[in-house]
C-alpha cells in the first residue's frame, strides 16, 4: 500500500509551493506514494502555470484537482495518472505579492501544518512533508511559534519533543531551536541538556531503528573550556547532565566534545547523533554539507514530519530557479519512515 501523504502548501510567497508541485508531478513519486496538497487550489494552479516549462517532467504544469477532504483525495489519487488533490484551506486566499512577508501568507501556511499534523495524529494520513514557511510572515499573523516544530510539537501534546536535523551522516538534535544567542545561553541548563539528550537517544533508538546509538554532546565554549581557562559550563552543566541521563536510564553519551571536532567527526559517520546547544553551532557545520540531501524530522512526538532544511527564498519565488531536489530528497525519508513505522507499529513515537 502506497503511503498517504500530507503537503501543506506553505507559505504562498516564497517558494514552498513550486517545489512541492515539480516534486509532485513526478510519475515516480506519484508511483511511491499517494500525496495530497492542502492548499489554496486557484493560487496553486496560477504558480503551476506561470513557472517556465523546463520545470515540468513533460513541459506542462501538472492537472490540479479539488477534493472535498483527505479521504476523497487518497481515493483518487490510487490511481498514479489522476490529476493532484487539493484540499482547501478555510483561511482566505492571499492576494499579495510574493517576494516579501504578509500576514496572509502566515494564517495559511499555518493552518496547512496544523491541519496536515493533525490528519496524522488521526491515522488520517501516514506523513506530512513540508515545504519551508516564513517566520515573519508567520508572526504577523499572531502566531508566536519559533517554527513548524513547535506546531507540530504543541499538536502532539508533547513535553519532550526536537527536530533532528541530517545532511548525509551528520545527525544534530538541538538544545535550544530558534531564538536569539542571548536568549538560548539564558535557557541553558542541566535539565534542558539532559532533556535534550534523552530525546536524542529515544530518537535514535525509536526512529532512526539504532539499538546501540553513539550519542555525544558538543561542549558550549572553545576547546570545551580547557579546564575552566575559557569558561566552566562543560562542569556546571554539561557533565551534569551527561550524569543525569547516565544515572536514570543507563545510556551514555559522550562529552562535552570539542565544538569545532565533534561535528566533522559525526559527518564521518563516529557518532549516530551530536547534541548541538544553539541553533547556529549546528546549523553551520550541517549546512556546508550538500543541501540536495539535508532535512529535518521531527521527533519526540506520533507525528511523521519531515522538510527540507532550507527557507521559504522570497527572492527566488516564481523564477523557476528554486531547486526541488531539496524537497523531493524529504519526501523520499518520510517513505522510508513511514515504511519502517507500518512494518514495526510498536516503535511508533508517542511522547509524553
């Protein structure tokens, strides 16, 4: 049985919404998998049709249809050479420009994560794959999330939940997600080290299917402090929390390793999963990795969502000049994910 998956169309004024078309009128990805847009179907069908030709497999845009709920759109799209389900959204469709954020654009693609996380949490869809959302647009609407997995996570219900982000062998789950350095140091303590290093190996063990994972934890400051001289946190925190994981569920975890060695040694493939405690400690070694074969998944939660790791590119929307692979690389892991979860239900995350 072909998967059902979730893609919302994001946020209609970057480029979230052509990607997610190209990769989806693919014939091998509609032969994979039976993808469903939760969109606005007028707007998604002017993108399609403005794009140059060269995007589309055979020149054209793909036939877009309107389907009156999920079920009826899995149902149709059994057969590979029906045209795409779209889903209407109930937020009204943004008329601005794209390039630049709007309000409009956040209420959407909002909505689209919510409705599309919660078709899963329902075993109404078995993945939601998503294209990037712009935060400030998202704000403008008046929603205070720090990102899609702090929607994902809140929907789940969930108290312990994270995005693991992977390029090629490098795995990096973060302590602290998007907010400013000031803020994330402010955050930072045992607890939330230790929480976030349980969650790195329940991650490992119930999603990536690693018995044995090799955790490590990155230190805060250069050269892990070299014995206090650049700073104790390693001692006040970090070890501590390494110790608290120990001592309650016997998992180890390696650390605090050296910041500028520990993320090359997890793309060699030494670690299973490094521990990051900001967002740019690991986002700058993950994105000078090849970005065609970079995501995020989130984990801590029943919830499959997995997108690429790249942002809603105002400046490329509706040039044609947005690359796919990004996106269609991601949907390929959640149907592996989702392949793994149906053949070993009982290792399917639950969060608490």
């Amino acid at each position: 049985m072909r998967s059902r998956v979730v893609v919302p169309e994001s946020d209609l004024g970057g480029i979230g919404p052509e990607v997610a078309l190209r990769v989806l009128a693919r014939a091998s990805v509609r032969e994979a998998c039976r993808p469903v847009m939760l969109g606005h179907l007028h707007a998604l069908r002017a993108i399609a049709a403005g794009l140059p030709s060269s995007c589309w497999p055979n020149g054209a845009p793909p036939e877009l249809a309107a389907a009156a709920t999920l079920e009826a759109g899995f149902a149709a799209v059994e057969d590979p050479n029906a045209p795409l389900p779209v889903v209407e959204l109930e937020s009204a469709e943004p008329r601005d420009p794209p390039g630049r954020p709007a309000a409009a654009f956040g209420f959407a693609a909002v909505e689209g994560v919510l409705r599309g996380g919660a078709a899963c949490l329902q075993d109404r869809a078995d993945a939601l794959v998503t294209p990037p959302i712009h935060k400030e647009s998202m704000h403008l609407a008046g929603y205070p999330y720090e990102g899609q997995t702090q929607i994902v996570g809140e929907l789940c219900g969930s108290r312990r939940y994270g995005m693991l982000a992977c390029a090629g062998a490098l795995r990096v789950l973060v302590a602290t997600r998007h907010m400013s350095l000031r803020e994330a140091l402010a955050r930072l303590d045992h607890q939330v080290v230790a929480k976030s290093l349980r969650l790195a190996h329940e991650a490992a063990r119930e999603t990536l299917g690693i018995a044995e994972p090799r955790i490590a934890l990155a230190a805060l400051n250069p050269h892990a402090g070299e014995g206090g001289a650049f700073g104790d946190d390693e001692d006040k925190l970090l070890r501590p929390a390494i110790a608290k994981v120990r001592e309650e569920y016997g998992w180890e975890t390696a650390g605090p390793l050296v910041p500028d060695v520990v993320f090359a040694a997890g793309a060699r493939g030494d670690w299973d999963v490094v521990v990051a405690l900001y967002h740019d400690q690991a986002f700058i070694p993950l994105k000078m990795l090849p970005r065609e074969q970079a995501y995020t998944l989130f984990v801590g939660g029943p919830i499959l969502r997995v997108s690429p790791m790249h942002g809603a590119a105002y400046d490329l929307a509706r040039t044609g000049r947005a690359d796919p692979e990004p996106f269609a690389f991601s949907l390929d892991r959640a149907l592996e994910y989702a392949a793994q979860r149906a053949a070993n239900p009982s290792a399917r995350p639950v969060g608490d």
